[in-house]
C-alpha cells in the first residue's frame, strides 16, 4: 500500500465516521475506496465492516446524554440487532455477492420518504395509541430485518432504522439517532465478529478506516447533536436519496 493509498483509505473512514454518526450511508464512500484499489468485493464488503465498527462505537459514546432514559428498548431492540446482523453477515459469506443489489436502493429511497412524512405519520398513530405507548412488536420485526440487510452490506442502514425508529417510538430525532448509532455498533459488531473468525480480512485497509472512523464518530456527535430537528431530518432524506440513487444507478 503507498502512503496516497493509506491518506486515502483513511481520509474515507473519518468522512464516513462522521455520516454514519449523522445519518447513515458512510459505507458508499469507504467501500466504493477500497473497491478502487483493487480489494475483491467480498474482501472489501468484510474489511469495511471491520474497519467501521469503532467508528460507530464512537458516535454512540457522543450520543451518550440522547441515550438517558432508552435502556429498556435498547435491549429491546439489541437483541433483534444482533441477531439480524448475524443472519446477515452469515448470508454474505454465503450468498452471491449481487444477491440484494435490486432491492436495496428501493429500501433505502422508501426510507427517506418515510422520514419525510414521520412527523404526520406519528401523529396519526398517536391518535391510535395510549400516550407513550410504543408499537414494540413491529419495530423488533422490522429492526431484525434491517439488522440481516446491515450484516450483510449496510449503506443507508441508518437512513432505514432512523425511518422505522422516526415511526414506531414517541420520541425525538437526537434521542432516535443516538439509540440509532448504538444498534449500528451491535449489527456491524457481530458481524465483524464473524467476519474475523471465518472470512478474509485486508488487515492494513481496515485498521485505517477503524483510526479514521473513530475520529468521524466525535466529529460527527458534535455536528449531528448541535443540529435541530429539521435540519436532521433534511440532512438524512438528502444523503439518503443520494445513497439511494446512486444505488440504482450502479
């Protein structure tokens, strides 16, 4: 690896530190990077996972106040994480590699509509509920759901768990977010777990992007705490339609 290569790989994990902490979608960047300098998609798909993980571990620490008060549902919804993520990754190491190519864009672009409209949909479920009252059962389905789809690939799985988050729990965009990055840290976490003991990992590339995403993590608490609702729920329908169309475009 030269030294531009190494700048490269770890200027892409602090950018993609600070968007995932924000939003999501940090893996379009990092993965497309070792992509570019000739890493198998196998090996940059594992490697990226790994090099992540500290860096969303990261965020979740700068979210550490959003998090008061969310213990139980953070088990909760853990418990769903974790296991997606390993049905995931466990998928990667035995699937084709194109295997959910079609249907993730049109995840990811269904997402940012569902954060556009959350405020109105949250309403009008709140007018179905008890004050307070979360909807748990669909939430867990559908955070393992988007756990199995994270273990194995992720981009734009915080714009998806931000939607679902947005819709099924009363609560604030900062509160969701943080809950939203400690799940991420469980998904990839296991993932990467499974990653080290049974795939082929590019050691030098991953160790970069877990230095430079740690970084990103505190630069991107800093921002992404600092902004106001709007502006957050602006932030990730923007990158998310980016990611999405991007996606779709190949």
């Amino acid at each position: 690896m030269s030294p531009l290569e190494a700048i490269a790989i770890l200027a892409a994990g602090l950018a993609a530190g600070t968007i995932n902490t924000i939003v999501g979608s940090g893996t379009l960047i990092t993965f497309p990077t070792l992509l570019a300098f000739g890493y198998p998609p196998v090996v940059a798909n594992v490697s990226n996972t790994i090099g992540l993980v500290p860096g969303s571990f990261s965020g979740a620490i700068g979210y550490r106040r959003e998090l008061a008060g969310q213990r139980g549902r953070a088990i909760r919804l853990g418990i769903a994480a974790t296991l997606g993520g390993l049905t995931g990754g466990l998928l990667l190491l035995a699937l084709p590699a194109a295997a959910f190519q079609k249907i993730v864009p049109l995840l990811i672009l269904g997402s940012v509509v569902l954060i556009a409209i959350q405020p109105r949909l949250s309403r009008a479920m709140g007018n179905r509920r008890v004050e307070g009252e979360e909807h748990t059962l669909p939430l867990v389905i559908t955070i393992f759901l988007t756990g199995i789809y994270g273990g194995y690939f992720g981009a734009g799985q915080g714009v998806i768990m931000m939607a679902l988050l947005g819709v099924f729990l009363p609560d604030g965009l900062q509160r969701l977010n943080g809950l939203k990055n400690v799940l991420a840290v469980l998904i990839n976490g296991v993932a990467a777990v499974l990653f080290i003991i049974l795939a082929p990992v590019a050691w030098p590339p991953a160790i970069l992007l877990a230095i430079g995403a740690t970084m990103g993590g505190q630069v991107g608490a800093v921002v992404g705490r600092r902004l106001p609702a709007g502006a957050l729920r602006l932030a990730i329908m923007v990158i998310g339609t980016i990611a999405g169309v991007r996606l779709l475009l190949g």
